[in-house]
C-alpha cells in the first residue's frame, strides 16, 4: 500500500536514486536501488528499516555529503550537491562543543553563519549587537525546551535528555527547510523519550517544519508521523533476488494531530506495526516487488 500523496510543490524528491559503492576486485555493491519519493512541505516521515539497510546513506546523500550513482536527490526543487544551512541534522549523540555553554553552543551556528574567527574582530561593533540578538534567539530556544536555567552550564553538567534538547535546539534555531533526524532519542530512557517525542510533535505543530526521523523503534515511529517509509532490501523482482534496498511501504499514519498516548490502543496501532513487520522487516517474507509507473510508489505482495 501507498501513501496518497498531496499534490506538490515537493520540498524533497528523489528521483531513481541508485547508490554504490567500489569492491576491490568486486565491481560495484549497490546499497540503494531505485528510489523514488516526494515528501510536501510540513510533513513529518519516519523512515525505518532493518539494520544495514541503508538509512545512514540516504541521510549521507540527503545531507549533502555523497552525490548519487545515479539519479537526483532535490531539496526545494534544487539539486543536492553539498551541505546547505537549509538541511538540519540531530545525531544521537549530542553533536555538542563540550568547552562551550549551553547557550553558546544554540547559538554557535548562527553566529558561524555571519562572523569568521577574524571577522568578529574587524567588524567587533556589529559583531556585538548581533551576538545579543543571536543570544536573546537562543534564550528564547531554551526556554520552549525548558532549559533556561541551565544556560550558563556545560554539556557535563547536564543529563543526557537535557543534551539532547540543547542538540534539537541548536539545529531547530538554524530553521532549516529540512530537519533531520538519526535516532535522536535512541540512548535515552523511556520517560525522557516520551518528554522528548512530545517536545518534538510540540514544535512542529508551531514551526511545520519538514522531519525526517529515523528509528529503530516502531511503536514511536507511529507515533509521531504523519506518514512511514519502509526501506528494506527484504524483496524479489521478477527477474529474481534484490540489488540494493527499496522502499517497500510508504504509509499514511491513520491518527490526526495532536497525538495521544491512547492511540497505542487503537487497534489500527498495532496492525500498522505488523504491516511495517511483515513488508519490510521479516527476511523470510520476501514481498514481489513489482515496478509501476511514473509518479507511483512501488510494492507488491507478500510471498
């Protein structure tokens, strides 16, 4: 099944991505096979997958970090070609300065962005009044999170859920077009997890931004999106095994905005996360992946 898609503009598409890698003395291994994807603006995707499917790459190639064998990555109707300030990213571990405050580190990017190392001293009078917007910026950013009492502390001092508010904020406070993120609550514990998954759906409901989450974790990917992707290489074609991983599900979450606990009753809940299991998760059910037309999402049944 498929997701209905919105007609456009796109603020993502992939266009028959392929991406491989060089063996020595191997040809070429292909990690992502013919990917095709329109994501609108304001849209919340989870991506998951089996481990070693393929996520990081996409990330890597969506990020600006890798071009593509073959086909186009665009953002904004732009061809991805390098790193852009409109492409956020929150890693799992805390992509913080250690020897910086918590406000310094919100606030690091921003002031990168306008003022090189030697510029903040030719221009030092500009240099201060913008450092107090970027500061009262970031202040602000802090208290949404809750931290404004722990702006002056470093990234030690705080617990693990509170670094990675400080990482949100920091990549928030850039307002990317695209955030995205990579396991971002995947070393916290349960209650800080659910804090976070709800500080996130907070925010996006104010800024609708464009997410893409990645996880491992099923129940939270349903969560929180608006629509699944399953990238998986669990399939056969008819001209025989997989080449590379696919999307093998693209889903539209069946729960309005704003999302309550209560919705893990629900039993569409549940038999979205055995759709998600049995299409893409579980090797030994292998779906037929049959080709469609321009425009369409892939799948077929499972075998």
């Amino acid at each position: 099944m498929s997701a209905t898609e919105p007609s456009g503009p796109w603020q993502l598409e992939l266009k028959q991505v392929v991406q491989e890698y060089p063996v020595k003395g191997a040809g070429w291994k292909r990690v992502l096979d013919s990917l095709d994807l329109r994501v609108p603006a304001g849209e919340l995707v989870a991506l998951v997958g089996p481990s070693g499917c393929g996520k990081s790459t996409l990330l890597r190639l969506l990020l600006g970090m890798e071009l593509p064998r073959t086909g186009e990555v665009l953002v904004d109707g732009k061809h991805v070609v390098g790193p852009s300030r409109e492409r956020g990213i929150v890693f799992q571990h805390y992509s913080l300065f250690p020897n910086l405050t918590v406000l310094d580190n919100v606030t690091y990017g921003l002031e990168l962005e306008e003022f090189t190392l030697l510029g903040k001293w030719v221009r030092y009078p500009r240099y201060r009044r913008r450092r107090k917007t970027f500061r009262s910026e970031a202040m602000h950013a802090l208290e949404k999170m809750r931290l404004a009492e722990h702006a002056h502390k470093y990234p030690f001092e705080l617990s693990g859920g509170m670094r990675q508010r400080v990482a949100i904020a920091q990549a928030m406070i850039m307002r990317p077009r695209l955030l995205m993120m990579d396991e971002p609550f995947g070393a916290l514990d349960y209650t800080t997890r659910y804090d976070l998954q709800l500080y996130l759906l907070d925010n996006f409901y104010q800024t609708r931004m464009t997410v893409l989450f990645i996880t491992h974790d099923l129940e939270e990917a349903v969560f929180l999106a608006d629509r699944i992707l399953v990238l998986s290489p669990y399939y056969v074609t008819d001209s025989g095994a997989a080449n590379g991983s696919r999307f093998l599900l693209d889903e539209r979450v069946p729960f309005p905005h704003p999302r309550v606990l209560a919705i893990k009753k629900d039993p569409r809940f549940g038999a979205l996360l055995e759709q998600i299991c049995e299409l893409g998760l579980d090797p030994s059910r292998r779906q037929l992946y049959r080709e469609r037309g321009p425009g369409q999402s892939a799948g077929g049944d499972a075998s």
